[in-house]
C-alpha cells in the first residue's frame, strides 16, 4: 500500500515539475511569436513524454530515500539474521538474548510481540524475536508470515509451586507424563498450536471439591494463557492446571496478573501454582520448584514469506 501511494505522489510530482518546465518556457515565447507555440508543442509531443518518464523515475527515486521505504532482503534461514534489525517487545530479555547469539543485531521496541510481528510484515524490521510458541501462534493466524525452523535459544518452560509442596509438583509431572503416554498431549498441542488458524475452543472440564487450587497466570501469552472472546482465560496451561485441579479434586480458581507479579504471589500464597510460558532457570529454581519441562520452545525469530 506504502509503495502504490509513493508511486502516486511521485507521479504527481513529475507531472508538476514538467508543467513548470513546458508551460514556463511556453508562456516566454507566445509574446513574441503567436501560433508558433501551438505547433511548436504539437511537434514536442514525443519530447515531452520522455520528459515527463524521466522526471517521474527521478521523484520516484527521492521518495524511496524516505524512511519505510527501505527494501529488506527475504529471510530463509538462521545464518541470514547477522546484522539484521529485530523487532521485540519492550520489557523483555529478547533482546539481550539475541544480542548474545546474533552479530551486529540492531532493536526496535514495541509494546507487544502481536505489534512487534506486525512491523515486520510491514517491513519496518527484518524479523521479531520473542518466545516460539507465541510467534508460532501468531504467524498461523497472520498471512505473509513465518517462524524459522532453527531457534535462536532453547529453553524449557514449566510450571511452578512452592519450594515445600512437592506434592503438587508430582500431581502436575503425573498428568503431562499421563497425557504424553496417551497421546493426549499432542492432540492437545494440535489444538492450542495449529498450523493456520486461531486455537481450537477450551475443552470443558469439570473440577469440583471442598478444596480450591488457585492457579496464577498472565493472560497474555496466546496460546498458553489469553482471554478469549467469551472474556475467559483459557490455554494450554489453563488446561493443563485444570486436569491437575480434577485430578486432586480441588476447584480451579484462576487468578489474572501481570507476569512479574506471578512469583511473588506465589511466594506469599495468595496462589498455589503458576504458569504462563515461564522459562525454567536457574535464579528462578532458586525461589520455586518447577514441574517437569512440559513445553520446549525459546526465543525464534518471526520472518516474512
């Protein structure tokens, strides 16, 4: 769209610029030489065309100069990011996490990694970094865009409880290693991570009991916990916590907030289980007992087709 508006203005510029040129020296002449303007145009014809197409590709040219017109080369493969402009959401450690691994990598920051993919479809970065599955996610419902098969880190992501409540702990490895065995877990990833398209819907699960488990989480890392249209959290950790709720025979009570506020809640108890795409590190094994690893993704870079 930015380039057929360019090539409008500087279509219009040219035939402005050319107007000043032939009408100017026209206008000198017709005070001393009458008619002879009319048949000196009529034989300029030809001369004037080729004017009018020079001018033109010289606007033209001035306007690409312009920042958003920059032409980026198509992305297929890891080698190719050295020295490319990334687009990652402000507040996070992608782009440390790039710098690390990427030589000559350069930043622009957004507010979200939804904003993020879409400067790179507009092409004002080469490609956005950010957690896999959340690229993944959005790329199977944004035309034009894809993940690159080769990750840029890899991690694991797990839930976590506190430091004393292995039972819990060994409730949640017990259900993803159930369903793995089953073969629960993939038609599970199948329905959260589509390859095109938006999630598949929250399978109903019923939890009840005397007893609740407050599950904390941050609404915000499509597909593993968001608020869909209904206005519910759902997502795969949302039914991952809900079959170990069903498992304990507890009622799920989900608890919404920001993403650093997740570990100090559960610190404090105002929770009793955490999840939403949390990397399992070392400083943060420190201060929680992460389940076993039930996702392995990183940070990935989202590129245009």
């Amino acid at each position: 769209m930015r380039r057929k508006r360019n090539v409008l203005a500087a279509r219009r510029l040219a035939d402005c610029a050319l107007n000043g040129i032939v009408y100017g020296g026209f206008s000198r002449q017709m005070t001393g030489a009458g008619m002879k303007v009319v048949r000196e145009r009529k034989s300029s014809g030809k001369r004037v065309s080729i004017v009018r197409n020079i001018t033109f590709v010289m606007v033209l040219v001035a306007l690409c100069l312009v920042p958003g017109c920059k032409q980026r080369a198509k992305i297929v493969n890891y080698a190719q990011l050295a020295g490319k402009e990334f687009a990652v959401p402000t507040g996070t450690i992608a782009d440390k996490l790039v710098a690390d691994k990427i030589r000559g990598a350069k930043f622009q920051y957004f507010n979200s990694a939804l904003d993020a993919a879409m400067a790179v479809k507009a092409g004002k970065a080469d490609a956005a970094a950010y957690d896999e599955p959340i690229l993944r996610n959005i790329a199977a419902k944004t035309s034009g865009l894809r993940v690159l098969p080769e990750p840029i880190t890899t991690d694991q992501y797990g839930f976590a409880v506190r430091l004393d409540d292995r039972q819990l702990k060994t409730a949640i490895d017990d259900v993803v290693g159930e369903m793995r065995t089953k073969g629960k877990y993939d038609e599970m990833l199948d329905r959260w991570l589509p390859r095109q398209g938006p999630p598949a819907a929250m399978p109903a699960i019923e939890t009840s009991g005397s007893e609740v488990l407050r599950f904390g989480t941050s609404a915000v890392t499509e597909p593993f916990s968001f608020v869909d249209g209904s206005t519910h959290v759902v997502g795969m950790d949302i039914e991952i916590a809900s079959l170990v709720a069903q498992r304990l025979h507890k009622r799920i009570e989900v608890v919404n907030m920001e993403f650093g506020s997740l570990i100090p809640a559960l610190a404090s108890g105002k929770v009793d289980m955490i999840g939403a795409c949390i990397t399992i590190t070392e400083e943060r094994a420190k201060k929680v007992l992460f389940s076993a690893p039930y996702y392995t993704g990183g940070i990935s870079a989202l590129v245009r087709e």
